[in-house]
C-alpha cells in the first residue's frame, strides 16, 4: 500500500494485524530509507533489523521486555543482543539456532510463544520488511502473557 506523506515522497505501508490481539499495526518505511514509523505499538516489544543484522528500530517496551543493557542498545549489534537474550532461556543454544533459522529463511513468517526461563511466556511474531519488491529487514513483535 503507498501512502502520500506531507514531505512529498511516497511511503510503503505494510499494514496487519497481530494475531490474536485485535489491534492493527503499520509499518511505514520511506521509499529511500529503511527506517519506520510503527502506530498504535504500545502493547507490543517491537524491533527492527537491517540485512545487516544492525537494530534499525527499537521500542522501549522490547528493551525493558528483554532487560537489554543500554550499551547492547546503543551499539545497534543484532548478534550481541541476541547472544544477551539467549541467556534468559533454558536452552540458549536452541533459541539461536532458531532465530538464526529464520534469517536464513529470508520469507519466513513466524509466529509462536516463547518461555523464558523465569517464567515469562512470549507471543512472538516476524516478518519480512518489504520495501517495494525487495526485502530490506526483518520486523520482531513480542507481547507478554500476563497471568492474573
């Protein structure tokens, strides 16, 4: 879907819905650029990654989600913040192979729930960033299972 913007350049969206949570997302990324906008994101851990494995985006909720260290943030490093993550499961190694899995698979849409090793349950849910006909990063969506 293109959508005209105040500064005149087009805009791809990449508009859907978050299983199961009846909220709807859009993804906006400028024609030249592989930065977004993410509207209506409050509930949901959200971050974006480059072909490069370089963190484009990031929202508050996913680092206070992972508790990542603001140096990790900072450097931008997909494989550091992993390696960081990974450590909060009960088989490190199985989590990266899987998230590593999904990068390969460049078209792959993912959705599941993940369990931390202190309990916490994970909806999970990655897309392809596309940008025109070419994918240009991956989109992460995280949303914690909140017992009462």
């Amino acid at each position: 879907m293109l959508k005209y913007s105040p500064d005149q350049t087009y805009r791809e969206c990449q508009c859907w819905e978050f299983p199961g949570s009846g909220s709807n997302l859009e993804i906006v990324g400028k024609s030249n650029d592989v930065s977004v906008e993410i509207k209506d994101a409050e509930r949901f851990g959200i971050l974006i990654v480059d072909n490069q494995r370089r963190m484009v985006s990031l929202n508050r909720t996913f680092i206070e989600m992972w508790r990542l260290p603001e140096k990790i943030v900072a450097s931008q490093n997909d494989d550091l913040a992993l390696a960081f993550v990974a450590e909060q499961f009960e088989k490190p190694g199985c989590f990266l192979m899987q998230v590593r899995g999904v990068y390969v698979q460049k078209n792959s849409i993912i959705q599941d729930t993940i369990r931390l090793k202190d309990g916490r349950i994970f909806e999970r849910f990655s897309q392809p960033q596309w940008l025109g006909q070419k994918i240009v990063g991956r989109i992460w969506l995280f949303r914690e299972y909140i017992r009462l």
